[in-house]
C-alpha cells in the first residue's frame, strides 16, 4: 500500500513533477505518419502540455505549442507553409524550432519576430508512428525495438483517450493473474450472453505458478499455467516489460497525457506469407475504437475493451492507499520501485539507466526475449496456442507464424465476436479492401478472444 503522497509522486507527469521529469528523457509515439497526410495539423496533449503537431509542406514535422504566442489563438488551426506553420490569427510564422519566421503586421525592417519563439520539442519517424521527446538535450536515441524496424508485416495502429492516469493502465502488465480472470471468466460471462454456447467459449488455465525478473529493458514475467512446467516457454523464456510505458508483443504504449488521461497505443504488428498485400508505413491504418456503447457502458465483448473497463473503473486516478496487495501482486511492486529508482536517479542530476540510448550500434534492431521464440524452437505455451482459432485477437500477434496468421484472419468469425478491425479484424478489413482473394476456410472454431501477449 502506497501513502497519498507516493502514489502522487509516482503518477503526476506535469512539468516539474518527479515523474514528469522522468518521463520527458523518453521518447513517446503520439500519432502515425499517415494521420498527418490526413489532416497536417493535430492536436496534442502530451505530459500535461497543449501542443500542436504538423508537417509543413516540405515534409518537415515539427511539435510546438498549441496556443501562438501572439494572441493564444490555437494553432490547431494553423496554415503548413512550405517551412514552417502560420497563425490563421494575423499570419505570425513558426519553424520545427519554435522560432518566429515572420510577423507580416509589423514594420518589414522590425526585428520583433527575432524576440519571439515558442515552446517547441523534438519529433522523429518510425515504424510509421510519429514519436516526441520533450527532455533536455542532448536527446537520446529513438529505441529501435525489432517490431519497429522488421518488414514485411501487416500493420495496424489503434488509438484511444482514457479518463484515467498512465500508472492504472501499465500495472496491468505486471499482473499476469488477471488473463485468467477478466480475459478468461469475465470474457465467457460477456460472450455468453451475446449468444456463445459453452462449447465455444475460451478454456482457460489456471496460474499456477507466476514470476519476476529485471532485465536489461525492463521486467521479463513468467507463469506456469495449466499442466506446463518450468521447461516450457512461459517461464522458461517469458515475456517482456519495457520500461518506463510498453508492452511488448502485443506492442502497447500507455502514454501520459496529464495526470488523470492516457493516449493507449495499440501497435499491431503481424507477418504473413510472402505475396500478401500489406500497407506502406506511410499508409498505415489507424483507427478509434470506442470507449462505452450506446448505453454509456463499457464495450467488453474484446480483450481490449475488458482492459479499458478495468482500468477507467478504477478511477481518473486510482486510490492506491487504500489497495490491499497481495503474494500475486508483487510484479506490481517490483515495477513501482524501478520507477522510484529511476526518478531519484534524473533526480540528482543523472540519465535514467533503462532504456536510455546513446550508442547507435547498440539501436540498429533491438532483439527481446519473448516466449513465442521458444514456441519457435519447440517449446510449449498453453497461452499461445489455446482458444485461438477465431479468437478475439482476431489475427493473432506477430509471434505466430505467417500462415497460421493468415488462416485466423481467414476464419469465419462466429456472431457473438466483436468484428470490427479495432478489436483484432485489421487484417480481415484490409485484405478485403483491397481485393485480396480469400480462400475458403475449412472449418469454424471458437475460443473467444485470446488474451496472447499479456
């Protein structure tokens, strides 16, 4: 249990903040490429700052305030010149930099534009995500995890607002148990009673064992579910916890917004056979799944949406003093005093030690442990391979092999699973877009929404 105050230092983000200062020596992903050849202007709350994203006409993205300088009018409405974005207000100039290129209402000979900059942070590309970096410089270097970096696959990103701070959503991640419940029990009750039959429903293993290993990237959690052992890939090879924000595989960012709303990331990532068609990075699909339905509910009838329930019902920002943690709950501890750790470190003065790039041969393709590697070599997984013919996940996560990826996403799809391309049908959405001949499956499964990643 956590006093008031530490559960205060370990989730306000603000400028100034203990963890805000740690949180801007990392770098964030807050839109897609593709969005910005939607609509070159977006806005952006990030770390408790209103800012405003574009790319000028040149190419060139840039990150700077969202309120001009001049009169405060937002520049979400901004003109991208071919350098630079103008104040539809009276025309005042902005470079990537923040500084002023013009000011057209003032004398031509006036050096008033040379006084005048605006608060402006570093963007680079990857991926086909756009990522910020709002610390001091030098910055560090962008983390090229191997998901980012490695082609061909199907890619897809998922972005959705939540009413409820970063921490609620990435202690998720060091809680292996709940998969059992609210992806396992939770997940049959929603299911059933849009029509499964029990036959269909998810089997789900019980934990029997679970564990917690700091690594040179983060936390590696292990279980041992059903009748697997220690030989075998989830606790033998087990799965990665980035620090300070992401899930790896399913690739998740839980990105603070301020101190009470998180931008969640969901980049999908999925090989498939060669001659498959899939998007350009710079086409990346992108989509808004919504939070509660028609009635003001919580949408759980995906893995996803059980999560986004789980996390908002706890609260804008969860009451941690008054938790009551358990043996099953120490991952939780364990991530909460590498972030203590790490904050005390910027701190006085020093570079976060986790994921904090400098060498650039050390960021070429940055190779993770996972337990899909040991399934590769023959291992067994109860959690990668149960329940997941027609499940929730739809096309599975990258870690399966390309054709087994494909015949997923080929499978029909019973009616009581959500289908939709922000609840695991991308793939499906996209090949039949694009006139993908589809063959026709040899048999329908169920197995619920799978819960693989997690």
């Amino acid at each position: 249990m956590l006093t008031e105050r530490e559960n205060l230092r370990l989730t306000q983000v603000g400028r100034g903040t203990p963890m805000g200062n740690l949180m801007r020596r990392y770098w964030h992903p807050i839109a897609t490429v593709s969005q910005l050849r939607d609509e070159p202007v977006l806005k952006v709350r990030l770390l408790g700052e209103d800012l405003v994203l574009y790319q000028d006409r040149s190419g060139q993205l840039g990150l700077i305030q969202q309120a001009c300088p001049h009169r405060r009018i937002s520049l979400e409405y901004g003109i991208p010149e071919e350098h630079g974005l103008r104040c539809p207000y009276h025309g005042w100039l902005f470079e990537e930099t923040g500084r002023c290129l013009e000011t057209p209402a003032e004398a031509p000979d006036s050096t008033f534009k040379d006084r005048i900059r605006a608060d402006a942070y570093r963007v680079e590309a990857l991926g086909g995500l756009v990522f910020a970096y709002m610390g001091p410089e030098p910055a560090p270097l962008l983390p090229r995890w191997e998901w980012l970096v490695d082609e061909p696959a199907y890619r897809q990103v998922n972005f959705i607002e939540l009413p409820c701070n970063w921490l609620q959503c990435m202690e998720n991640s060091l809680d292996p148990t709940h998969t059992e419940w609210l992806h396992g029990h939770f997940a049959n009750y929603a299911y059933e009673r849009k029509g499964a039959a029990r036959e269909q429903l998810r089997t789900i293993p019980h934990h029997s064992r679970i564990g917690f290993d700091v690594f040179e990237y983060g936390i590696i959690k292990r279980r041992v579910q059903g009748d697997e052992t220690e030989e075998d890939a989830d606790w033998r090879i087990g799965h990665p916890v980035l620090f300070p924000n992401i899930l790896s595989t399913p690739n998740q960012f839980r990105v603070p917004m301020d101190d009470t709303h998180t931008l969640h990331v969901d980049y999908v990532v999925t090989k498939v056979p060669p001659g498959v068609p899939v998007p350009a990075l710079k086409d990346l699909p992108y989509y808004y799944p919504p939070l509660l339905d028609e009635r003001g509910k919580h949408i759980t009838d995906y893995t996803f949406g059980q999560d986004y329930m789980a996390w908002v019902t706890q609260g804008p920002l969860a009451e941690r003093h008054k938790e009551k943690l358990a043996e099953s709950d120490k991952g939780i501890i364990l991530y909460r005093r590498l972030l203590r750790e790490q904050m005390d470190r910027v701190a006085q003065g020093l570079e976060p030690t986790i994921n904090f790039f400098r060498d650039p041969e050390q960021n070429v393709r940055i190779e993770l442990p996972h337990e899909s590697k040991g399934v590769a070599i023959g291992l067994k997984s109860t959690r990668l391979t149960q329940g997941t013919a027609t499940s929730g996940a739809g096309i599975g996560p990258a870690w399966q092999p390309a054709e087994m990826a494909m015949r997923r996403a080929l499978a029909p799809l019973p009616p009581w699973l959500n289908t939709e391309p922000w609840a695991g049908a991308g793939l499906r959405h996209w090949l039949g877009a694009h006139d993908y001949p589809l063959p026709e499956p040899s048999e329908t499964r169920g197995g619920g929404h799978g819960a693989a990643g997690r």
